[in-house]
C-alpha cells in the first residue's frame, strides 16, 4: 500500500497567472531609465502605501516562522526590503540567508465599511544582506533582508476591486 494521493487542485484562471496582461505591469523610472516591473501600478501604491507586512521563513529543520517586519518597495531593484533594529541577530535574518525561501504578506481592511480585504503575497528569493537597512529607515540597523519575487498574488487592490491575480515572475 503506497501513500495516499492527494486530489487534483482547481485553480481559477486568474491564478494560474492569467489574471494580469502583460501591459498591466508597471514602468518604473530608476537611475538610468525606465524599466518594466514585476508588480503592476496598483500594487506598487499600495505597497507604498502600507509600513508593515509579514514574512515568513523556514529554518534548517523545515519548520515555518512568521514575523511582523517594517519594509519598502524598491524601486531600482525592483524588491522589497526588510530592515529592523537587530535585525542581523534574529532568526528571520539567519533563516533567509540559509534557505533563501521566503513569504511576504501585506494585507489590511480599509474602512469604512463594507467588508473588502485587500493584500499582495509575495513568494520569492530572501537574501540576508549587510548593509542597505539605513535606506529604510535611518534608525534601523545596516543589514537588511531583501526579497525578489518569484510570485506574487494580490487581491482587492485595484480600485473597487476584489479580483485576485496572480502569477509567476520570471
């Protein structure tokens, strides 16, 4: 007797990455030109409009961790940073830089009602780097963690929204 099959998992289209078209993506001015984005207009000003997200990491024993962080979309790399006071000291830090597989959630429910969640998940590469934190936030410590998406998933972001897109960045 082997190992029981798990089913099949339905997606929608809009998760199989087909929810978002190539001209939906944003261009964002950097030192030396434009470039194209891997998140869309819409998700860039809502991610530059939040400061707190949640990241999660996976240790060298596979078990998961998830944290609170101060964050910000950059630009030039097209990233998001992590930064903190201590940050080098904590397991996040050590964890991203070991395993490299990260998450990042940012999510909120604006008021006034109704009921409307809005988020933007990012999976991707965590590098553990030593300096860049002061970018953040001038108090914070040099080392930060930064993160390239692999994919990314938003949902109720667009404008009166509540459709979730999501796909695969190459």
């Amino acid at each position: 007797m082997g190992k029981p099959r798990m089913p099949a998992r339905r997606t929608s289209a809009a998760a199989r990455g087909r929810g978002v078209q190539p001209g939906e993506r944003s261009d964002v001015l950097v030192k030396g030109g434009a470039h194209m984005s891997s998140f869309t207009t819409e998700e860039i000003a809502y991610l530059r409009g939040q400061r707190l997200g949640r990241l999660a990491t996976v240790n060298a024993a596979g078990e998961p961790h998830v944290t609170p962080v101060g964050f910000r979309y950059n630009a030039e790399n097209d990233t998001i940073e992590i930064g903190g006071h201590g940050i080098a000291a904590t397991r996040k830090y050590r964890d991203a830089g070991r395993r490299g597989m990260v998450a990042f959630v940012v999510d909120d429910v604006p008021s006034p009602p109704p009921w409307r969640p809005r988020g933007i998940e990012i999976r991707g590469r965590g590098e553990a780097l030593s300096e860049g934190g002061k970018a953040i936030m001038a108090d914070f410590d040099d080392e930060l963690i930064r993160i390239a998406p692999a994919r990314i998933i938003s949902w109720g972001i667009e404008a009166g929204g509540t459709r979730r897109y999501a796909r695969d960045v190459r």
